[in-house]
C-alpha cells in the first residue's frame, strides 16, 4: 500500500506556505487586469464556440423529391375570364397538358383584383359538344338581331331572353348558326313574342356591337347567355338570372333546354316556378361571369426538364379574336419545389444569412399589357432556377435543414401573331449549391477555454515577476548609492 508521503511527492502543484508569500499592489492589479481580460476572451471563444462556419460546394442534384418538381403559384388576370382561363403545362421531352383542373382554383375578380364571387367550378369539357349535322342550306333567321340600344328593353320585356353572342369570322359561331336560326324559328311559332311572351331568341353580332359584348365580358364566340328579366345581380334560391348554356349546340337540344327554362313560367302571369327545371339542363347552366378577369391559384407538379407554363384562354368549342385578349397579370406569388414546413421556418432566422433570398423573385410584381384591347401582345417570363440546400453535421452526421429553389427571372412583352399568353420558361440547373454547417467539437472549446485561463495567467504571472524584480533591483542601487 503506498504511503500518503509517496503520494505527497506526485504533487505537480506543491503549495508554499502562506507565510512566506507576500501581496503587493502591483500583483493586485496585475491580478484585476488579467482577470478581466480572461472573462474578455472567454465571451470571445464561447461567441465563436455558438456560431457556425460554413463550407459551399456545387454538386450534382440528388434532390430527395425526385424526378418532379412542385410549382406553387397565384396570379391574376384582370382582363381574362375564368370561364376560358386554361393553365397548360409542356416540356422537352414532349409532354403537353392541356387545362390542368385538378390542383388549380380559379376565382373571378374584379380590375381592382378584388374578388367578385366564389370559386368558378368548370363544367363540362367543351370539345365533347354535340354540334349536331352540318346543314349546308341557307337557313332563314329566326332569332332576332339586338344592339346595344334595344337589348335592356328586350332583356326587360321578356322573362327569359337567351342571346347568342357571336361573330361572323368565327368557325363555331357559323357552326352554331344553322342550328341555332332553327330552334329560334321553332320557339318563335310555339311561344309567339306577341301571344305568349315568355321567351325570346336574339343574336348579337360582337363585331358590331363590340361596347355590348365586352359589357357582357364576351370573350369567346359564340357564347349562349340567358338573361331573366333585367338583372344579372339577383338571386332566387341559387338560380341567377344571368348564366351561361354550356350544353350540346344542335337544334334539338337548344329547343329542349328552352322548354325547360319556359316551362316553369306562368303563360299569363309570367311568374316563375323554378322546380319545374330539369337537373339536365340545370347542369349546363352556370352563373355568367360578372366581371372579366380571374385570379388563378395552386400548383402543378413538372418533370425536372426545361419546360414552359403557360396560361391562355383555351376552350375546344370557342374561338377567340387575339388583337382583343389582354394578358396582363399581377403574381402575387411563384416558388419552385415543396413549400417549407413550420419547423423548418423556426431555422429561417438561422439560415436566411446562406439563402439568396430569390426564391420569390416575382412576388408582388404587375406585368401590365397598355394597350386598350390586347393588339396581340404575349408576356413571356424566362426563369433559370437553381437548387439550394442547407445540411448541418451538429448531431453527429449529415441531415438536410432545407431546401429551396431559387430562381432568377427575365421577362419580356412581345407581338404576336398567335393568340396571346403569359408563358413562364423554367430551365433547371443540373448542379445545385450545397451550403453545410460545421460547428465547432465541446472539445475544441474546453482546450481553448483552459489555453485561455493557462496562457493569461501565466503571462500575468511573468510580467509580475518582472515588475517585482525590477522594483527588488532599483532599490538594491538606491541603497548602495547611500553607502
């Protein structure tokens, strides 16, 4: 067993008795300065311990998301109708979808951009309309014509008057037009205008009467409106009294779809019994739109090649005069890739230093077309994004804190010869920027702290020791100068 005397002879740190030590003022305040200038460079080290270097390196992308990438977007149309308003999504590799519904929400809104009303549900696609045979004989008119001066008496005479409003340059205006003069001459001899009243066919040429259709927000020909007595902002138990036929075009089906509407309407009173509509026809009526632009919100997902976003008017059984379709927008909002999560925003403080802070580029900016009508001008945005990701090594191995789409935007307005479009050109970079945090090891911070504490007190230790023998030696020549 070792004695406590061997034990004694281990000590590094062998004490000198207190009574062979001596303070003086010079050590004293040596000892304040030095202490001082300790607590100083330990707040440097633990601030420097707290923060996190940073190493930035492009690699390839190995995006955990795969294949696809997420385009989250909200942009308003003050000049396009939501009953055409198509967003349609194409890339190199060929693919072409066309009026992308299922993530989308379109909602009607205002020149101000203030919304007008609730959500715009499509109906039916267009392109299954049953146009019925091509008649190649002149068939007389039946419907009547109306201009911007008669049509309020007619819409206020009549119960129920259902325009076709058209033009003559338009294929499926002069599709409709054979079909369209019969049924008005069959409902012409079967509710006479005069006898009957309840009901009235009428024509409206836009080319003519371009103040009444753009009244009306006509953007597509032909368009069929149903207007009931006078007003397009009153309500009956959900029924407007303005709405839009989006059904089949032939003679029968318009014939049947106006006895439906005249049916429920009293022949002498003209009051209206709204059960007696068919869910048939009910289905291919919705309310008309009562302002002209659209606000357009949600996401698509696109295969990570360079591609285009484009929205358009777009309809299978419409046509649309281009030098009138303006496409100016306000994007409110267009990011790329997964929205950040609320966990991950309680690192954003932290991270926003690292981040080029353009991953909304276009937020809040208005791309605004001057020319009173449209004059055929399409808006292209060109945006070359570029993947950002954050990783930290602090528990030990790598994980991802975020990551983020940056992208950068150019964008132009430009002539036309086809129909107008706000068309957003994305091109992804192959590489992407790789941003990882390095923290500093406890270990490293602990040997720092003691080569403080050490190196500080052993400086002030020989600079006393000097000051001390100094003072010891002036005064050895002071007393031998005395004697």
């Amino acid at each position: 067993m070792v004695s406590p005397t061997k034990l004694k002879s281990m000590d590094f740190y062998r004490k000198i008795p207190r009574d062979l030590t001596e303070a003086s003022l010079s050590g004293a305040g040596l000892s304040i300065v030095a202490a001082l200038i300790m607590m100083l460079l330990f707040g440097m080290e633990l601030s420097s311990y707290l923060s996190v270097n940073t190493t930035t390196t492009v690699v390839v992308d190995k995006s955990a998301d795969g294949d696809f990438l997420r385009i989250d977007f909200n942009i308003s149309f003050p000049a396009l109708s939501c009953e055409f308003a198509s967003v349609d999504v194409s890339d190199v590799l060929g693919t072409n979808r066309l009026n992308i519904t299922k993530t989308i929400r379109k909602f009607p809104i205002d020149q101000h951009l203030k919304t007008t009303g609730g959500e715009f549900h499509a109906g039916f696609a267009s392109h299954h309309i049953n146009h019925g045979e091509e008649i190649k004989e002149e068939i007389p008119d039946g419907a009547v014509p109306l201009v911007s001066a008669s049509f309020d008496s007619f819409a206020k005479h009549f119960p129920i008057l259902i325009v076709n409003f058209n033009a003559p340059w338009c294929y499926w205006s002069n599709r409709l037009k054979p079909s369209w003069e019969k049924a008005a001459s069959i409902i012409y001899h079967k509710y006479n205008p005069e006898t009957d009243g309840r009901v009235l066919l009428g024509n409206v040429d836009c080319t003519e009467q371009a103040d009444l259709c753009k009244r009306n927000h006509i953007q597509g020909y032909p368009s069929i409106r149903i207007f009931r007595q006078g007003s397009d902002l009153k309500e009956d138990h959900g029924h407007h009294e303005h709405e839009s036929y989006y059904g089949d075009r032939d003679t029968d089906s318009i014939v049947k779809m106006v006895d439906e509407l005249v049916a429920p309407i009293h022949p002498v009173t003209h009051t209206l019994d709204l059960d007696g509509i068919s869910n048939e026809t009910l289905k291919h009526l919705r309310k008309a739109p009562a302002t002209g632009g659209c606000r357009i919100e949600g996401y698509v997902r696109v295969k990570k090649v360079p591609g285009n976003l484009v929205i358009s008017a777009h309809s299978g059984a419409h046509s649309f005069d281009s030098s009138k379709m303006n496409m100016s927008h306000v994007v409110t909002h267009l990011s790329f890739g997964r929205i950040i999560s609320p966990r991950l925003l309680t690192h954003m403080k932290r991270l926003l230093p690292y981040l080029g802070l353009s991953h909304d580029k276009l937020d809040e900016k208005a791309f605004i077309n001057q020319h009173e009508f449209g004059a055929n001008v399409t808006i292209e945005h060109y945006l070359q994004v570029v993947k950002t990701e954050v990783t930290t090594t602090r528990t030990g191995q790598e994980d991802s804190l975020i990551e983020e789409y940056e992208y950068t935007a150019h964008s132009s307005i430009a002539q036309t010869y086809y129909l107008p479009v706000a068309k957003f050109h994305y091109e992804l970079s192959p590489m992407q920027i790789m941003i990882t945090e390095n923290p500093k090891s406890f270990s490293h911070f602990i040997t720092n702290l003691c080569a403080i504490i050490g190196g500080v007190f052993t400086v002030a230790g020989i600079l006393d020791s000097i000051f001390h023998n100094t003072i010891r030696l002036v005064k050895k020549v002071e007393l031998g100068k005395n004697f």
